[in-house]
C-alpha cells in the first residue's frame, strides 16, 4: 500500500508538485547555503532553462530546465 496515493491524493494533486523553484542552495565558494537568483540562459524546444546563482557571490550552484514554458512560439 503506497501511503502518499491513499484517501483522494490521485494525479491531480500530484501536478503541484512538478516545478519547483529553489531559493536556497549550497555554495562552494561561501562554503554555506543561502539564497539564489534564477538567470535565463537558453530558450530550448524542450523548454526554458535557468541557472541559479549565489546571491552573494554569483557563483553558478545549479541548473533546471522549466518543462512548463512549453509553448508554441517564434523565434527569429
């Protein structure tokens, strides 16, 4: 029995949870966690994709493409 699909948790409240956005990451450089900013980097077909960065030192700490952004667009 999987306890986190009991008692009316089916598929629809599963899509809340797809896109997350962080605001706290480890850092190499401070050597701490602390707070992020998101930079876009590429507009891909697949979808959009960011770099978060620290918000003290602007050290790239991470990556995530945004599968949500997904629309159909022109691009010249």
């Amino acid at each position: 029995m999987n306890p986190y699909n009991a008692q009316g948790q089916g598929p629809q409240n599963q899509s809340s949870f797809r896109e997350l956005d962080a605001t706290s990451l480890y850092c190499p450089r401070c050597r701490q966690a602390g707070p992020v900013r998101k930079r876009l980097l590429l507009v891909l077909p697949q979808g959009d994709e960011y770099e978060y960065l620290c918000a003290r030192c602007g050290t790239s700490v991470g990556m995530k493409i945004d599968n949500s952004a997904q629309t159909d667009r022109l691009i010249y």
